[in-house]
C-alpha cells in the first residue's frame, strides 16, 4: 500500500515534469529551426520602371495573394486569428518607417519573393513563396516596382505565433516552410506569351501549389488550423472537383463568386478576393492547364 503510493506520488511529479521536458523541446526546437541561417545563390533582378510596369505589378500584388495578406495599400493587417493560437500579422512592406523592406537592395527582394528568406538569412515562416518562385525576371520587377511605389505607411506591428502542436510538426517536418519547400537551384521561368493556352495556364497555376500541392491532387494543408477543409484535387481523375467545370464559363465563374455551378459556396479558404482580380485570360488558361493534367491515379 505505502509502496503504490510511493508510485502514485512519483507519477504525479513525474508526469508533469515530463511533458514540461517535451514542451520546452519542441518550443526550443522550432524556434532553431525558424532561426536558421538558410544559406542560397540569389541573383538580383534589376529595378524597373514605367507606366506599363507599374500596371503589371499592381494587376500581379491585386491577382496573386499578395494584396489579400499585406492589405490593399501594403501596410500589413491580421491575416489569420484562429482560436487554436494561429495568429498571423503580415508586416508592412511599403517604404514607411518601421516597415520590413527598409533597407531593401534589389537582392533582398528576390531573396524574399523567390526564395523565402529575410534580409539576414531566416526563412520566411507564413509567406508562400513557393508560389512565387516560378515568377518570370519580369514579373518579379513589375511586382517590386509596384509594391516600391506603393505610398509609405508607418509603423504598424507584424507578428507570427504558432499554436504547440504547430510547433511541434514544424520542428519535426511535417510542417515545411517554404524555403524548404523550394529547389533554389532552379534558374527563373522564361516568359511564355499570355493567352488561353495550357502553358500560360501553367505559369499561373504555380499560386496555387501552396495550397494545392505541387502535383495539384489537393489534400490537408500542413498546419493550418482544424476548421480548415483539405485543398481540392485539381487533376481532372473521376471525382475530383474539376468534374464539375466542363466549361471555361463555369470555372470563370466559380473563380469570380465563390459559388460551384450547383450554388454552392466554395470554402473562404481558397483566396477569392484574389482569384476575382484575375482577368479572364488567366483564368481560361488555368482552366485550360487544369483539364490537361495528368490523371494521377483512377479512383478505387
Ligand atoms: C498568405 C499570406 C501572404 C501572402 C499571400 C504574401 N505574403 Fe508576404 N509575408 C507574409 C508574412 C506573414 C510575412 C512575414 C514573414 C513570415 O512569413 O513569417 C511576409 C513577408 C513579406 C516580405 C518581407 C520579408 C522580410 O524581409 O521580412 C515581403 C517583401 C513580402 N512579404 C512581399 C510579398 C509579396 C510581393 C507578395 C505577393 C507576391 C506576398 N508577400 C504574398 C504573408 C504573405
Ligand atoms: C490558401 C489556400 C488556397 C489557395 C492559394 C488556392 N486554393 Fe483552391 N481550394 C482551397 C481549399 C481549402 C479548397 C476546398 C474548398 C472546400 O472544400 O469548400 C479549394 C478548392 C478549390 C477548387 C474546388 C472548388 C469546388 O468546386 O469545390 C478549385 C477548382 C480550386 N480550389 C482551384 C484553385 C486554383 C486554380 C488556385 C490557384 C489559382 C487555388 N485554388 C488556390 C485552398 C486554396
């Protein structure tokens, strides 16, 4: 009798002790791994100029997420609040006081567009770069010289904090940020001409893989929060989402409202906003690209 209790005693100390030890070690082990030093080969892309540039980069920061998460004037906003501890407040990136791009050379803005890194070599842990990697030298300028013309905005705070058990799958791999989800090696996409063609189709679609997968069958976004449903299979297989657009017309028009052709309503997950300020040549493009996907696998 005295001895089990000596036990239950020992349990009751021991317990919480040890889940204390876990938690202190996957706080410390996140935290290391999103201050590593990511160490890449970044080229500059040079500064460009003028009206049509400017107008390129704004349709590009309106149509490809990035006014969705910096806010519309690139002051920073709350992205995501989630009661499970997801708070995500992207940073301003106007040329304001206090903003994140104070400092910035040509270098810093590829490294951070392209590759997922900051200024001193951190990995970006929120910003999906990976959807960005594939943007033409083109593109990429456009997108700068807008966001660099963008009226200053001062002093606004960022912050990223990840719920434990996020920390915990981030630490351990499950969760990849996106400089480990990118292949720095890879030399910028050349320009294809705009037009609805599955090639176009398929520079467009590089904004989707963050979400959809690089193979683009959907599936659990890694670490999001639990109220989040998977990602939809893009591939064109029996009983992908895809069976429902047919048409150019109905894909356009899911992509615009929100709504399936059934009326429906499309998680708010997806980036509508984004997704509406895209003109119909990208979008018939997608639509081409997506019902030209290999079909992975036929469904059992
Ligand atoms: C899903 C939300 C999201 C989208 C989409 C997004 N960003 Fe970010 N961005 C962030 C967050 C959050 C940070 C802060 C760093 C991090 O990811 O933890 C950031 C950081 C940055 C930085 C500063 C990096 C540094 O040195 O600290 C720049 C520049 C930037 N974003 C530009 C862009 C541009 C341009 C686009 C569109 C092509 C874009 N972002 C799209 C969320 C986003
Ligand atoms: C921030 C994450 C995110 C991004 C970025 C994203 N999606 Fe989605 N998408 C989702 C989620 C989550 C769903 C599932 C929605 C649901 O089940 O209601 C979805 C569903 C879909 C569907 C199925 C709609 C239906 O009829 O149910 C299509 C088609 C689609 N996405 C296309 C795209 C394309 C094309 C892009 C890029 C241009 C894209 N998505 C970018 C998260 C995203």
């Amino acid at each position: 009798m005295k001895r089990g209790a000596g036990i239950l005693v020992a349990a009751i100390v021991a317990i919480p002790v040890a889940i204390g030890i876990a938690v202190i070690t996957i706080k410390t082990l996140s935290e290391r791994k999103a201050n590593r030093i990511v160490t890449i080969n970044v080229s500059p892309v040079a500064y460009a100029s003028g009206e049509a540039v400017i107008t390129r980069g704004g349709y590009l920061f309106r149509s490809r997420g990035c006014s969705e998460c910096h806010g519309v004037d690139g002051g920073g906003k709350v992205v995501i609040d989630d009661p499970n501890g997801l708070h995500v407040e992207s940073p301003n990136i106007t040329s304001g006081s206090g903003s994140a791009v104070n400092g910035y050379a040509e270098v810093d803005w590829v490294r951070a567009i392209r590759h997922g890194v900051d200024r001193a070599g951190h990995p970006l842990l929120i910003m999906p770069s990976e959807d960005y990697n594939r943007l033409t030298d083109e593109d990429l300028a456009a997108l700068v010289a807008y966001v660099r013309a963008l009226p200053p905005i001062a002093d606004k705070p960022a912050s990223v904090r990840f719920p434990l058990i996020v920390q915990a799958l981030y630490a351990f791999g499950v969760v990849r940020d996106a400089a480990e989800k990118i292949d720095h090696a890879l030399p910028p996409s050349q320009p294809v001409p705009a037009g609805v063609t599955a090639e176009h189709g398929a520079y467009v679609a590089n904004m989707c893989i963050g979400c959809h997968r690089r193979d683009l069958t959907g599936g659990t976004i890694a670490g999001a929060p639990p109220s989040w449903p998977p990602a939809a299979d893009l591939t064109p297989r029996s009983g992908s989402a895809m069976a429902r657009y047919d048409t150019g017309e109905k894909f356009v028009a899911m992509m615009r409202t929100g709504r399936r052709p059934d009326g429906s309503a499309v998680s708010t997950v997806m980036p509508f906003p984004s997704l509406a300020a895209m003109d119909e040549t990208d979008l018939l493009a997608l639509h081409a690209y997506l019902r030209s996907l290999p079909a992975p696998r036929a469904n059992p």
